[in-house]
C-alpha cells in the first residue's frame, strides 16, 4: 500500500466527481437495515480488491464489519462517546440494545481506535480494559477563527443559541425549564430536529415571546446565527467532544453548559462555564447574562481569539489521524 493513493468509498452518487471516489450504492434490501451498512460495505471491498490490504474506519461508535476477513484488512474504529451504554435510558430502545449487543464486538474487533476526547478515552479504558493499549485520543478539533477580534453591538437584547438534536440526554426538560424563566432581555434561537421543536413548543406555549425554533437550518444560515448569537447555552447532560460548542467559541461566541462530560475538555474557564444539572435556575440565567455580555467586549475576543488558535484545528486534526494511518496501518 505505500506509495499508493487512497480511494473514497461513498453510499450515494454525490461525490462521484472526483477520480479518487466509487460508489458503494446499497439496494432497496439492505437500505432497510442500515445498521449493517459496514458489514456490506466491507464485505463488498472484499470482493472488489481480493488479496489486497487495506484500512477500513468506521466513523461512529458500531459502524465497523462484525468480521475480519483477512490479516491483511486493517480496522480503525472511532468511538465518540458510548452514551448508549453509559446511559442506556437516554437513548431509544433500539440503539441501547444495539450498543449492549455489537460494541463489545467492534472494540475487539478494531487495530485502532480513535477517541475524540480523553474522557471518551478514559470511559472506554476503563469499560474494557483489554482495550486500554489500542486507544489514543485525538479530538475533533476547531474551526479556524471566524470572528473579528473587535465585536459591538448596541441593542439591549441578549442573543441566546440552542444548537442540539432531541435526546434524553440533551436535557431538553432543563432547557425548557430556563426558557420559561427566561427575562425580557434575552432573546433565544433554538436550532433542532422536529422532535425537539415539537418537544419545546408543547412544553414552553405561550412562553415563547423572544424565542425562534428552527429546524433543517442549512449551513450559511447556522454560521449567520453563530456570528450573530452573544452566547451559546448547551444541557447537554453527555457530550463525547461537542463540536456546536467549538463552533461557537470560533464565532467568538462564549458557552454556557452542563459539566461533567468531554465538553469540559472544549470549553476552558476563559471563554465559557460549566455548572451541575443540578444548579438552580436562576444560576443559569445569570450565567447566560454575564458571559452574554463578555461576549461584547474586545477583552473577551482577544482571549477567545487566543484560545481557540491554541486548540487543535481540523486540518491539524487530519494530519494526526494520517500519521496514525502511516505508522500503523501501512508501516
């Protein structure tokens, strides 16, 4: 394999542009059971590339072959938080039995795995302690700096961010708990899927003056809320890294959010705070305010700027993970 380029596998004709992409189609059969997407896929290359080496990495938590066909077939796995087993009654019925039933498996079965923060490394370490050696942690890392170090705004209100799917684990009875509370000068955006829009907008009724909901927010949009917000709150009671929170701190935006998880690793005491689940709502409007109005001051950029120039920045982040490939895979 050395010396050689690699070649990107796809499951849509999308990318289908580039020389160094094949496309990997699935049938209407086995679009119906996705979960084993990888073992196909693998089982496909296989038949592909008979008798040849190759990396196969899985990009979530199960997304690996249950299998390995060949001593030639190298596996990454890359884990980014095991909330199914850490909190099985967080997470739908069908994932947490998936996770009790395939990751022990996967995590045997993987060369490699990639931890996309030390408390997701830790957590695994210590699950499956015969895992311990095959690990390392490399995060998943900042955008580049987005903002402009001197940033002013003179309205009264406080822009307040959501940026959050709908799980348990999220917290979303919390969040709504705040929003209730929440005082004339705050005005919120909470960025969902349907299931959470739906949740907040039967929990909160006619709480919802200085609130905007929104679903399938496209990119440019999410940055323009990004760049316009003042601080970005996050319950979330687990997080494996947290990247709206990175999102965020590039955007010169601070955070506000739930502790006790890989965020902490995200959010340093200079441009954000952590507090309990547990911690009284006042608490967390007076949080939000204070670190709102940092936000508008050039102090606050200027540290902020610094802060997220010293964390590693994703094309940092893909260098790491090519060594990891040089001198493990194909040394």
């Amino acid at each position: 394999m050395r010396g050689l380029p690699p070649r990107f596998l796809v499951s849509d004709q999308t990318s289908m542009g580039y020389s160094n992409c094949e496309a990997l189609s699935l049938s209407p059969a086995w679009k119906r059971v996705k979960s084993l997407w990888a073992t196909w896929a693998y089982g496909e290359l296989c038949r592909r590339y008979p008798n040849t080496p190759f990396l196969f990495h899985g990009l979530s938590n199960l997304n690996l072959p249950l299998k390995k066909k060949s001593s030639k077939h190298t596996f990454f796995l890359t884990i980014h938080d095991g909330i199914p087993l850490l909190a099985p009654h967080s997470v739908s019925l069908s994932i947490a039995l998936q996770s009790r039933l395939l990751f022990p498996r996967v995590v045997s079965l993987a060369d490699r795995i990639i931890c996309v923060s030390k408390w997701t490394q830790d957590w695994l370490s210590l699950a499956y302690p015969e895992a311990a050696s095959k690990c390392i942690t490399i995060p998943n890392g900042f955008p580049t700096w987005r903002a402009p170090i001197f940033f002013e705004r003179s309205e009264t209100k406080l822009r307040i961010l959501v940026v959050s799917r709908f799980e348990k684990y999220k917290q979303f009875d919390l969040l709504a708990k705040i929003l209730e509370n929440k005082p004339e000068f705050f005005s919120v955006t909470v960025v969902s899927d349907r299931k959470g829009v739906a949740f907040l907008e039967e929990k909160l009724g006619h709480s919802r003056i200085n609130l905007t909901l929104l679903s399938a927010v496209q990119e440019p949009l999410l940055l323009e809320l990004y760049e316009s917000a003042d601080v970005l709150l996050h319950t979330s009671r687990f997080e494996g890294f947290c990247l709206p929170a990175s999102e965020a701190l590039s955007n010169g935006v601070p955070v506000v959010y739930c502790r006790g998880s890989g965020i902490d690793e995200v959010v340093g005491a200079a441009v954000g705070v952590g507090l309990e689940a547990t911690a009284p709502i006042e608490a967390w409007i007076g949080a939000l305010e204070a670190w709102g109005k940092k936000r508008r001051t050039p102090l606050f950029q200027s540290d902020c700027s610094a802060y997220v120039n010293n964390q590693l920045q994703w094309s940092q982040v893909a260098d790491l993970l090519l060594q990891e490939y040089r001198s493990f895979a194909f040394s």
